[in-house]
C-alpha cells in the first residue's frame, strides 16, 4: 500500500514559519510570515514528524514496534498475525489471515490517504517470486541488473559462471600510466559501475561480494553469510579495519563480527515469534581450527595477547552459550564466494548451497 502525501500527516513540535507563498500575499500583510501548523515536504523534519505519526496512530490498533527494527510492525491476535513494514511511505503487509489484513487495510484508509496496490511485487525495485505449490518465496533484480548492463554497454556481454577465479590478480601495473591513458579513463564511470554492483550485492546477490569489494578496495575480505530455511538472509564482505598479523588473528576477529551480527539477528528474528528454533544457540561455523581453539579456551600466547580486548567478548559468547564455534573443513565453507575467487564449478556449487540458484 502507498501513503499518499505521507509527510503532511506530521504534526510540528517546533516553530517553524515562511514566507507567503507566492500568489497568496493577504492584502497589506506582504510584509508578514506564515507560521506552519503542519509538516511539508522539504522541512528536514519531515520524515521523522511522519514517523512519529505514523508509529502514534498504528500503535493505536495493537501493533507493536520490532526493537530491533523501528520500522517493523507485528499485530497478534489468537492464532492470527500480521507484519506490517513502512519503508518511507510505502507500507507492506504479510499474514496469515485474510480478514485480518481486510481490518488492518481498513484503519490505515480511516487514517490515511492510501492506495492499494493489490499483491506485492517488487519491494525497492526488488522483484518478489513466488511459487505457492512448493511453498517458495524469492527475490530478483534481473530488471535493476539489465538495466546496468545496458547502461554500461555490457547488454550483449558473454556470460560467465563466476565473476573472478582462483588465480585473477588485480595490482597497479593494470592502472593508467601516462596522461593519455588517465584521460581515456575519465571517459570510464568506473565508480558508478562498482555502486551500480554494489547495491546488487547487498540486496540479492552475496555471490559477487568479494569481486565487488575487489574492484573498490583492490583488497582481500573476509566475510560471513547467515542462513536460514535453506537460504542466504544476510551476508557481509568487508574490509577489516585493524592490520591482523596472522591469518589466526583476521579469522577470530571476523568470528567475532559475525557473532555480533548474529545476536542481531536472532533478537530481531526471535522479536518475530515465527521461528521456534531460535532459542537454540547461534552456530558460527570457521575454517580455521586454531581460531575456534582460541574461541573455545582463554589460553593466551605471544600470537594473540595484543588482540584488542573488544574482540575477545566472543570467548564470553561461547562461555555463556549464546553462540557456538564449530570447525569446518575449507571445501564446505559456503561463504567462500564472498572471501575469494574460486575455481567456476566450485564456486556454482556453492552459489547453489546459498540459495541463490535459478527460482524457476
């Protein structure tokens, strides 16, 4: 559903006045102000005015707010629910009752301009599929990417089955060496084209994350995917930002983002209540054993004492049970696509463990 003129809606707690519009002067009160009663577009309260309303009057009807999301909304009555998400003035509505959704359409109208626009289809320009015989819900960018393709002249472009392989190398020889070949390459929108990838990547395709990161950074990234009912739900490839001084080191501290990410996760999944298992412990899966040992043991050596104490709360974690370490060998590390280039049937094999394979 849209919310039509959604920033007018707010109420104004500071004063705020301006000049009369033109055409609109009152006669002999040129020289006077307007003082505004309401919120219009272009006050840099706006937004957050109609939040507020928006939160006042939806709280009103029993939805109660996601504490870890504000703008996620869950109603609960008996064995009926309904999740309501506001991304600026559209809202979307899923549950598991059609009369509930008939009532909760009904109060928005009664509060709002509104206007239905039927079965979800593309949330933020991201297509959702769906297949109801087997129970199957996805998301797709295909229009977002034929549009970059086309953008950039790549429309008839080769396709490939993974974006960089074991062994591609990226270094400063390949960069512009001489005037002519720097000014050849301002005619190259290399940002944008990294941005256009960019946005892909974090919103449906954790596949190209490290090429992506690559291409921005010239930099190798560790990362993390988090997987629920068979699919990729978050994911993360990014450059760290201490210098670790062993391959040991780089792994702990990115067990220790991915735990934090994943207490996130879980609270605002278990804030959900549509998921019984999430009371078990998170399970972080690595690769390196002697990054678990050190998750698992408070031994302290000369490798690991400088380790910054922030990164050591993952021991305290584990101790308390909130997430569990495991080891894993190298070939089933799924998140592999979002460190390294990987050999092509390797890395479709794990793009096809992630979920990310053809919907149809």
């Amino acid at each position: 559903m849209d919310v039509k003129m959604a920033f007018l809606n707010g109420n104004l707690e500071e004063k705020v006045y301006m000049k009369q519009p033109e055409g609109f002067s009152s006669s002999g009160g040129e020289h006077l102000v307007c003082k505004l009663k309401k919120s219009i577009y272009g006050l840099k309260q706006a937004s957050r005015q109609w939040y507020l309303k928006f939160h006042d009057v939806i709280s009103s009807y029993g939805f109660v707010e996601n504490i870890m999301d504000q703008c996620i909304y869950q109603k609960v009555s008996g064995s009926k629910i309904c999740f309501l998400v506001l991304y600026v003035d559209d809202i979307l509505l899923a549950t598991n009752n059609k009369g509930l959704l008939h009532e909760v359409k009904q109060f928005l109208s009664k509060n709002f301009d509104m206007k239905d626009m039927g079965d979800a289809t593309y949330v933020i320009g991201i297509k959702i599929q769906r297949d109801i015989c087997r129970g199957l819900l996805g998301l797709s960018q295909e229009t977002y990417i034929n549009k970059v393709l086309e953008r950039f002249q790549m429309k008839d472009c080769s396709p490939s089955i993974a974006p960089i392989v074991k062994g591609d190398r990226f270094n400063l020889d390949q960069c512009p060496k001489n005037d002519l070949e720097r000014e050849q390459m301002k005619n190259i929108p290399y940002a944008s084209t990294v941005g256009s990838l960019m946005y892909v990547q974090v919103c449906t395709r954790p596949d190209i994350a490290f090429i992506v990161g690559m291409l921005g950074r010239y930099q190798s990234n560790p990362g993390y995917v988090f997987m629920l009912a068979g699919g990729a739900v978050s994911w993360r490839s990014a450059k760290q930002t201490l210098i670790a001084t062993s391959t040991m080191e780089a792994e702990f501290v990115s067990c220790f983002e991915a735990s934090s990410h994943g207490v996130w996760l879980k609270s605002f999944i278990d804030g959900l209540r549509v998921v019984d298992s999430i009371s078990r412990p998170l399970k972080i899966y690595c690769d390196n054993s002697t990054a678990v040992f050190m998750a698992k043991n408070n031994k302290s050596s000369s490798r690991n004492k400088h380790i910054d104490i922030k990164y050591l709360a993952l021991r305290e974690r584990v101790k308390e049970k909130t997430v569990v370490i495991e080891h894993i060998s190298t070939k089933l590390m799924i998140a592999d696509p979002l460190t390294k280039g990987m050999p092509p049937l390797k890395f479709k094999d794990h793009v096809d463990r992630l979920g990310l394979g053809s919907f149809v």
